[in-house]
C-alpha cells in the first residue's frame, strides 16, 4: 500500500485518471460483456499449480482445445518446455534458447491459465524509475483483494529480466528442482511488448499462483519469458476482472498419482 | 485405509461387488453423458468456504438460478438460515427447529455447491457396524485422492446426527461463532433417507471442504441437516466424478470488504 504524501507527483496523475478511465471503459465493457456468452466471463485453468510443482509435467489438452477456453494467458507445455503465452487467440512459446514460435494446434500443455480477454479498466502510470513491484503496488492498491484479474500490460521496458526452461527428460524431478538445473535467465534491453497474465487471490493458493503472475512477449516476437523484475517509465495496464474460475483436472494418469496433499506455497514463492 | 485380513468378510465381498458394479456403470454412464452438455460434468460452487467462515453470510444468487448450475448438492441460505440440499432438481431447507420445507425459486443463497449428478460408479457396503467413519474409509480407499466426486448415499440409519443453525442478524460474526451459539444438533433414530454431498481433494482447501461434506435427508421429508455421523448396516453410494470445478465469486458487497488472507481451514475442520 501507498501512503498519498509518498507519492511522485506524477504517479499521483495517473492515478487519477486511471480512476476516471476506469468508469469510462466500464461502460463500454458492459455492453461488449452482453454480446459475448456468460462463460466467457470466467477465467479457465487446465490442471493445477500444485500438480506441476510435484512433477506432473505432460497432460491432454491439445493447444487447439486451449484456444478455445480463452484467447489470452499463460501456461507452459508438455515436458514443461518452454513459457507458453496467449494473446489475442495466437499461441507462443518461449523456447530455453530465447527462440518465440507461435504453436501448432497439435501441440498439448500439462498446465494453462486462459480467459476471453476483455479490458474493463484500464490504468495508466507514468515513471520515472517504475518498477515491476511499483507496478504492482499501485495495481493492488487500485484493484480488490478478493477479485479474479486479468491483466494486459503494454509499454517499453529500459530492463526486462524473464526465464524459460529447458524440457525434462523422465523420470520427471518436481518443478522447483528442475528449474535449478534447467532455467535460463533473458536479461532483455529497450524492449517493447506486451505482459500478459494474472492478479489472483489468495484462497486459489495450491490452485493456481496467488498474487501476480505475468509472462512477456516482445512485439517483434523476438523474445519473451516469465517475468522476474522489470523497468519502465510509462505502461498502460489493461484489467479484465473475472466473475470466477474453472479447473479443469489434468486427464493424465501422473495427475492421479501424485500427492497433492503438501501446502507448496512456499516452494513456489522461491521460483515464481 | 485397511488392510484386508482385518476387513470383515461381509464388507471384502461388498467392495468385489462395487468393483464389478464400477465397470457395469461406468459404460452406462459414459452413454448417458454422451447425452448431456460437457459443462454438466463440473462441479459448480457460488461463493467459497473461506468467505462463508468469515462472516459472508449473504449472497446474490438466487434458487432458481442455482437449480440451473445443478440438480444435486448442499449449502446454505442467506444469514446462514438453516442447510441446504439439493436432490433431483429439488431445493430443500433444514430449518434450526428441524423442519424440511422445499424452498420457493424466489429465495437466494450465500454459498452453495452443486452439480448435475448421474453416478458413473455404485459402491455397495454392508455392515454390521458400518459408522459414517467406515464408510469414508471404505469410499477412501476405492477413489482417487485427486479426484472431485459427488456422492449420494441411501440407506437406513438406527442412528443419525446431524445439525442446523438459526439464522444470524447482523452484525455478522464469523461461522464458528455463529454455530458456537445457534447451532441445534438432532439426534434421529431408524431414519431413512439419502446423504447427498462431496468428497473433495486437499487443492480445494480455502474454495470449499477438503474431504466429506454431506447433509441428509430422510425419505419422509422430516427430518435432515448438515450430518456429523451415522451408523448403518447397509448403505448404497453412487458416485459421480466431476471432470473439474467452477467458482462464481459472490458478488455481495461483503465479499469484497472481507479479509481472505488467513487459511481458516483449521477452525473449519472443527465445526465439520
């Protein structure tokens, strides 16, 4: 949280017309919110943060089926190969070696955190000297802490600093001790595009990952990955708040046999 | 979980007998879903456990909407006025005096959990001496700990406790304290009826009750509540498999005002 007196004039601006942007496209949402179905409406998730934590690295779904849960979000594949990235109904992956592809429909995902995307909010904060946690401070403090957020954020970032992962080979480790020995660090420079993910609540811990939980794309598609940290002096922030939440079980027989009993709420914090 | 040479030769024979009936039905089940909408096979949930624990005891959401998201399933009324269960399409209260009513469309609830149920599996145990902790044992150890699963059990119990709650004014308290003082527990005898609820995984922790969950109902619609155990010498379980799980956030001012952050699921396990 904010105290008003701590705050640079100009964030203090943009707060301001952030609020009045918000009331302004809460409107013109609502009427695009009657023309879509009421499913839409609800963020989608195949398989759990939890399962993919314990190891449970392939699944079912088909990157086709995905598209049609949502056109907007964040995931990874099969094997956990790679960041993987929604955005306006086209599908990226973020290979280990920096490499963005869009996907075949063919392809399939052990884990994916989708939704139609809709902005019906949008905030803008100028800098200097923002920062990925100062972005977030200021989106928690305009948002509530129980909602279920989509969030677009687009802008030049001066640092941005991601990951990806190389593919696991069986028997499969759990996440955390894979990344040890797997994870590559991007450590992009003036690079534009967009941020794409989620601000979740803290009752869809061992669900999903509470708080945020963000992935990037470069506009040239030339790179990406899963946000650590960044820098910016301006970014526009799209927010599409969702009326709930569906989970869909990973159908593959690793899901059935993995112990889910274990809160690794900590563990993830230390590799989110 | 049991070791088989202390299981009773009467239960050993029941569960070869629940094995054989899983494979007879899961063929007529999956014929009967062929039959009915993808969606139908989600558990769906209004509001969520950790908020009805913390003193959101009022909701938006109304019966008959409700009865459009399932036919089966438990929960409970604004100002937690008494427990809700839902079988076959119908909508019954257990009021605190003990009495049954079915509940006009018109009324709304603060947290309910339903689904469309048709059983893909039918578990039949007997006794003697079967208790409600038998029986979990028993279900325990032929379903997968991962799984989501509606349960609906018929039987008749020579003994059944169960418990209802007289409706809160506000200010509200939390639920352990509201139950602390205006919870009527019943103690039936040779009752017949149904239990109808879930069994839910450890992951659903904070959205909804990891384990048990049932309320009855007896066949003369005279009796029921929120069960905290039973005894039986013969019970029938039909088990449906949900596919996965949709929350719809509560959208009462409430919900966005109360605190979400601690894990209640210690005090919850109290007043199951």
């Amino acid at each position: 949280m904010i105290r008003l007196s701590a705050v640079p004039k100009s964030i203090f601006t943009c707060l301001l017309a952030a609020v009045l942007t918000t009331f302004f496209t809460d409107t013109q949402a609502q009427s695009a919110r009657n023309r879509q179905p009421s499913e839409h409406d609800f963020m989608y998730q195949y398989s759990i943060i939890d399962a993919l934590m314990a190891g449970v690295f392939d699944g079912d779904l088909t990157i086709g089926q995905l598209k049609k849960k949502g056109d907007f979000g964040v995931g990874t594949f099969n094997r956990v190969d790679g960041e993987l990235l929604i955005d306006k109904g086209h599908v990226y992956k973020i290979a280990w070696d920096g490499s963005v592809k869009e996907v075949p429909d063919s392809d399939s995902t052990s884990a994916a955190f989708v939704k139609y995307f809709k902005a019906d909010t949008v905030i803008h904060l100028n800098g200097p000297g923002l920062t990925y946690e100062k972005v977030q401070e200021q989106i928690t403090h305009l948002l509530n802490p129980n909602g279920i957020y989509a969030l677009r954020i687009s802008a030049t970032f001066p640092t941005m600093t991601t990951r990806a992962e190389k593919p696991a080979g069986k028997p499969y480790t759990s996440l955390p001790e894979h990344l040890k020995h797997n994870q590559v660090v991007f450590e992009l420079k003036n690079t534009t595009g967009i941020c794409a993910g989620f601000l979740l609540p803290p009752y869809l811990a061992r669900t999903n990952v509470p708080g945020f939980h963000l992935h990037y794309l470069a506009d040239d598609h030339k790179s990406g990955g899963h946000i650590f940290n960044f820098t910016a002096d301006a970014v526009t922030i799209e927010v599409d708040k969702a009326k709930g939440f569906t989970i869909e079980n990973n159908t593959h027989a690793d899901f059935g046999k993995v112990n889910l009993q274990p809160d690794r709420g900590a563990e993830l914090k230390k590799i989110e």
